[in-house]
C-alpha cells in the first residue's frame, strides 16, 4: 500500500473524532467524565481482545503505560475538558498536541527537529483556533488544564508507541490498549464518580458509537497508521478533527460557516500537507523510515524491540 493512501487511511480516523464532542453534549449523561471514558474503552478492547491473542513477558507493562496514556488520562481528561469548556476551546487546546509531539520525538526517537514543521505545527493551532473559537469563549482553569494535559499524554502516548511497536496486528495492538486503559479507569471511576442515572435508549446509543466506532474501528486504523508512518506527520492528522465537527455541524445542524472558520479550514489543510512534506524529505537521511508489517501484521523493526511496548 502506498504512502498517499496511508496517510488518507489514517486521515479518517480523525475525520470520526470530530464528531465526539457532538455525541458527549447532546447524548451522554452529563458529569461524568471518568464513567463514560471507561465505558467506552473497556467494552471495545474487550470485544476486540476476544478475538486476538493476549499480550506476552514485557508487553503486560508497556500495554499498561500506553493504554494509560493513550486512553485512561488522555480520554478523562479530554471528557472533563469536553464538559467543563465550550468545544471550541477544547478543541484549539488539544490543537497543541503536535507541537508536543515534534518535541518528544527529537527527546525519544532521536527525528530531526525542522524549522518548517514547527512552523506547520503552529499553523495548524492557529487555524483551528479560527475554525472554532467564539468571541466569547470562557476559559474555566480546570478544564483548559485538563485539555492541555490531556493533550500532553496523548503525544507521549503517540511517540512511545512508534517506539514501541510490537510483533502483533494493529488490531491486537488495540485491544490491548484499549482493555488496559478500561480495567484503570475502572476502580477510579467507581471511586471518584456516584452511579450513573438510569440510562435512555440515547445515551446507550451514544456510548456504543464511542466505543465501537470512535473507539474499536478508528483507533486500529490511527494504530496502523503509526506503524507506518512518522508520529509528526500522523499527529498532525489530529488537525483534521475540528474540520470534521464543524462540518458536520454545517451539514447536520444547519451551522453557518463564516470566512474566518473557512480560513481556518485552508490553514489547517495546509499544515497537515506541510507536515507531511517536510517529514517525507526527512526520511532519506535521518534512517527513521518505519518498518512495514509483515502479512502476519508484524511491523516491528530489530532496532525498536528493546522498546517494544504498545499504542498511540
């Protein structure tokens, strides 16, 4: 498979997440961030986990850390963001999780750090804040904090799973994640948050479709994708999220689009093009180039395996 339509694969995994906020305001039970972050990663790693085979020595631990990382903090913090601010605000702040992730991966992995993809990182903050930031757009302390957090550990959580890349299928790769990010979610949930409210029909509806489509199906493919591709480049993919929710927004709930959020969608298709350019001129020379998987889904390279561990 080619690299244009890896990249395009992995596009749609973000294009999906636009519509979380969407689901969280209108469909779920409100005020409980921890419970519906939990319900939404345990069910589907479950259900993908009774599939594939289960992780083996070193891969318990690093399944632990990511699927902390990628799913337990990222996914509570970025649910109390969701709750506590307007999305627009939430959004422009998980904006900076490619800035984060240029940097880590210069600390981790040893990539070149380009004036030019700091600079398409930028790009892409600026042109969500335009997509969607309001004039009146409140700044409650706990939640930017929470989104810029959350932001944090999804891009630690992003380079560490380029570094560690197991010998398993993106599929596998998932379930593990995504059973380890439910299972520590689960004790503090009990803990931290009272009982669910007796549930509607609209919030079952609304936790499955986070679960086995924001959940199971985008994350194998945003997984496969990183085995493929460079962190930067698939982090930047990130951008493409407020775009998708302002869209729906435009074509399911009759929302105009002013000439500012129409730049900032131009802005933001722009930084993502760059990203990928300047990364694509990166490869020859730096010898970061991923490893393709094998037909067994083995994308692993000689030199990673003292790294090994799980997901994004």
């Amino acid at each position: 498979m080619s690299r244009s339509t890896d990249l395009l694969l992995t596009a749609t995994a973000p294009a999906i997440w636009g519509s979380t906020y969407v689901v969280t305001t209108l469909m779920l039970p409100q005020g409980y961030p921890l419970t519906v972050a939990m319900l939404r990663a345990l069910p589907a790693g479950i259900l993908l986990l009774a599939v594939r085979q289960l992780p083996r020595g070193i891969w318990w631990l690093r399944s632990a850390i990511l699927g902390a990382l990628n799913f337990s903090i990222f996914w509570a913090l970025l649910f109390v963001a969701a709750y506590r601010l307007p999305g627009g605000v939430a959004a422009t702040l998980g904006a900076i999780q490619p800035l984060i992730v240029i940097l880590l991966a210069r600390a981790l992995l040893g990539t070149p750090v380009r004036g030019l993809a700091v600079l398409a990182a930028l790009a892409g903050i600026g042109g969500v804040a335009l997509l969607v930031l309001g004039p009146k757009a409140a700044l409650d302390p706990v939640g930017v904090a929470a989104g810029l957090a959350s932001a944090a550990s999804m891009a630690l959580g992003t380079v560490l799973s380029r570094r560690w890349q197991p010998p398993v299928s993106a599929l596998a790769f998932t379930s593990w994640q995504l059973t380890a990010g439910g299972v520590l979610l689960l004790p503090v949930a009990l803990l931290a948050e009272p009982a669910l409210p007796p549930v509607t029909t609209l919030n079952v509806l609304g936790i499955a479709y986070l679960g086995l489509i924001g959940a199971a199906l985008t994350y194998v493919i945003w997984f496969r994708g990183l085995a493929r591709l460079e962190p930067a480049v698939v982090s930047s993919l990130g951008f493409l999220s407020p775009v998708s929710a302002v869209l729906l927004g435009w074509a399911l709930l009759d929302q105009r689009l002013s000439a500012a959020q129409m730049a900032g969608m131009v802005i933001v298709v722009g930084s993502v093009w760059l990203s990928q350019r300047v990364q694509r001129r990166i490869l020859p020379t730096s010898g970061t180039s991923p490893a393709r998987p094998s037909r067994s889904g083995a994308s692993a390279s000689a030199r990673h395996d003292r790294h090994s561990g799980i997901h994004r």
